[in-house]
C-alpha cells in the first residue's frame, strides 16, 4: 500500500518536493483548504507569510503578481 507523502515545499526553489511542480502544487492546496476549512483567514494570514519568504529566496526570479496569484489568489473566498 502506497504511503501519502505531503506536498510540501522545497526552499529556496519552492518547488514541490513530490511532484516538482511550483508551490503549492495542486495536492498541497486541497490539503491546505482541507486543514483551514473553519479558517479561511488564517489560511491567507499563513500564505501570505510563506509569500514574503518565497519573495526573499527567489529574490526576483518570479514577479509579485505571479507570486499574489500563486501564494494567495487562489485562496480567497468565491
């Protein structure tokens, strides 16, 4: 039986550690909305501070919107 490994970011790339795919991957963001599902600005408050270290280890490599839509933009509420 396949154990789960958690979808979680490899820094300073932020590069999924599983899959290779930029973070957080599809995988980790169920399970982030999973984990956060009563607390969905708790969710963005710890997002936004995983952004703010992902700006400092890309230092520049990705631009601030790229980094809004894929830290925070797909969290929000709809």
């Amino acid at each position: 039986m396949p154990r789960y490994r958690p979808h979680v970011a490899a820094r300073p790339s932020w590069r999924c550690r599983v899959c290779g795919a930029a973070w957080p991957c599809s995988p980790a963001r169920l399970a982030l909305l999973g984990e956060y599902r009563e607390n969905r600005t708790g969710l963005l408050i710890y997002l936004g501070t995983l952004m703010y270290d992902a700006a400092g280890d890309l230092n520049g490599q990705a631009p601030a919107d790229e980094l809004t839509d894929r830290f925070l933009t797909w969290a929000r509420s709809r």
